[in-house]
C-alpha cells in the first residue's frame, strides 16, 4: 500500500489564501495535464441523436489531488461542455469526495485553477 508522506507547500504565487499540503510526488506519476486526462472515448448530449450503438465511454485514470488518492477524467461525460470530474477516496478540505466543474484551467503541468474566486488544486497522474 503507498502511503505518501506529506510536504507543507508555501502559497507564494497570489492563488488561493490557504497553503497547499501535497504529496510527495512518488516516481511513477507524471504532472496531469488537460491532454493526458482526457477520455479517450466520451459521450457528447448530441450522442442522443445518434441512431448508432454507442461505445462504451472510457475509464478515468488514477490520480492524486493535493496528496489524495483518487480517479480523474476530462471529458464532457454525457453532457454539452467539456468538464473536470474527480472522484478522491479521502474527503478533500475544498473538494470533496467528489467534484465536477466546467470552470476550470490547467495554468501549468499539475495545477488546476477551477471557479470564480482563485481556487486551486495539485494534480499527478499515476502511471500503471
């Protein structure tokens, strides 16, 4: 079982007025990035129309948010816009268990600003 240890990260770049705790990145997971979350096949609210057998949408992929264990996909999951979900397996001081959004930006490999108000997340994809 991985067990990461946690870091105590200084919030010295104007984001969110709360400082971030993550984990130590273990070797096997790389920056999340808009690309390398994105479903491979994904349902649209224009699939409706379709007269056609759907494809099954694919699955999310393992990832850590600030530290947490989880899955996380971006995808439009059924609905018009392209979206954030994350589902954590630890409740998340900002984001719950689980979280969804159409507002949301990666400024940087692994860094997710979401909302209205400079909230924002660290975010690793694990590599199986």
């Amino acid at each position: 079982m991985f067990l990461p240890s946690l870091v105590h990260i200084a919030n010295v770049d104007n984001g969110p007025e709360h400082d971030l705790f993550m984990a130590s990145e273990p070797n096997n997971t790389i920056p999340a990035t808009e690309e390398n979350l994105t479903l491979e096949v994904d349902r649209h609210m224009m699939d409706s129309q379709s007269t056609e057998p759907l494809p099954e949408p694919t699955p999310p992929y393992s990832v850590l948010v600030d530290g947490i264990r989880g899955e996380a996909a971006v995808g439009s999951f059924g609905t018009w816009s392209t979206r954030i979900r994350i589902v954590l397996e630890e409740e998340h001081p900002e984001l719950g268990k689980e979280f969804m959004t159409k507002y949301f930006q990666f400024t940087e490999p692994g860094v997710v600003h979401w909302g209205h108000h400079g909230q924002s997340f660290r975010i690793v994809k694990t590599l199986e």
